[in-house]
C-alpha cells in the first residue's frame, strides 16, 4: 500500500470517530469576540490552511482551522521489523515482509475563549466605551479538560481497535503517548487556542513484490 493512501485512510478514521458528530467551540467569521459560535471539526493532513499575509508570510487561518485535527507524517522505517525477546525464546518468527512503520503526530486544536458573563455582549452600548473585557472569564480550565477529553477518545478507539479500516496499519500500542504542545519542555500558551499531541507508530506491509534478478539468479 502507498504512503499516501496509509495517510488518506488516517485522515479518514479520523474524520469518521473523533470528528463527525461532535460540536466544538469556533471562531467568529469576523472575529467578534462576542460571538461564540459552533461547529464540527475539521481534519487535514500535513498542513493546517494558510495564507499568505501582506509581510509575505504564511499565517494560519483560525476560522477554518479551530478546531480540527492536524496529521502529520513523523520519520519511520521503511523496512523493519524488531526482534523481540519473547521471539527468540519461543522460536517465534515473524514474516519480513511486515517491516514498514508509520509514525504521525495528531496534533488536536481546540477554541475555548472564556465565559462571558450575563451583560457582556449589552455593555457596548452602556458606556460607549466598547465591551466590559471585566465580564469575561478566561481563566478557566475548560479549554484544556475539552482538549485532553478529545485526545482521550482518540487514544481509547487507538488502543481498542488496534486497526485502521481498509488500510494495512495496525497499531504498535507501546508508541502511543500524548502531550500538550511543548517548546523546549515548557507548555506553550497560546490561548484562547489550546493544542496537543496524541502519538502514534503503526506497523504496515513492506509489499516489495518480486525481485526479478533474484529470481533468474536461483533458476
């Protein structure tokens, strides 16, 4: 199986038990931070939606990207298989053609701008002053609990289903971990956005198909 149809039935797992039916907080079209509104998640593959600004730089675009799921590709072998100790002390041998890995990252956004107060979106027009930021709470820790619930759910359907539909990967269940985003072993804020990872290896078919000097060199 090609890598790029190992990546599309990810994305399309993805799609199908961590995105569809659920309804998440998002971005305002024109960013008013007096609307909250609410829509179902998005999936990509290697690269959030961007574009480019007036510097001549990429810049994500939130409307569409939060909040969503982001997979990416990690380094992996691409023929290989572990001898494990249990194999050779059972006389255990495993087909060489199950050698290839895939490893990605799932990288999870999640929006969670705060509580607004009763009053909030009204107290535009009783000081002419703009809104009352006093009647937003956003120290909360719901942002971060809606997060790892999600991350939650990957990891549990990762680790019970132990497959991938229609693709040849199957999980490697001691390189699943998770984390928050992180720099440098520090946790990166950057709310009203949160992220974090969910890690996974899945082992696959090396699929090489016959070597035909080989072959005419053994007849």
């Amino acid at each position: 199986m090609r890598f790029s149809e190992r990546l599309i039935g990810i994305k399309k797992w993805a799609t199908k038990e961590l995105c569809t039916g659920r309804i998440l907080k998002a971005p305002a079209q024109n960013m008013n931070i007096g609307e909250i509104v609410r829509k179902e998640p998005s999936c990509y593959l290697g690269w959030a939606p961007g574009r480019v600004n007036q510097t001549g730089e990429i810049e994500e675009i939130p409307q569409t990207a939060v909040p969503g799921i982001l997979i990416m590709p990690n380094q992996a072998y691409a023929k290989f298989m572990e001898e494990k100790r249990f194999d050779r002390y059972n006389n255990v041998h495993r087909p060489s053609e199950m050698g290839q890995h895939l490893a990605v990252s799932i990288l999870f956004s999640v929006y969670e701008p705060g509580i607004r107060l009763p009053g909030f979106v009204d107290s535009v027009g009783d000081r002419g002053q703009g809104l009352d930021m006093s009647l937003i709470l956003d120290g909360t820790e719901q942002g971060l609990l809606t997060l790892f619930n999600w991350m939650d759910d990957c990891m549990e359907k990762l680790l019970g289903q132990k497959m991938i539909p229609k693709t040849d990967l199957s999980v490697e269940e001691e390189t699943v971990t998770y984390s928050l985003y992180t720099d440098q072993s520090y946790v990166v804020d950057r709310r009203p956005v949160y992220y974090g990872f969910v890690n996974v290896s899945f082992n696959c078919y090396a699929d090489e198909g016959v070597n035909p000097e080989i072959d005419q060199y053994l007849n």
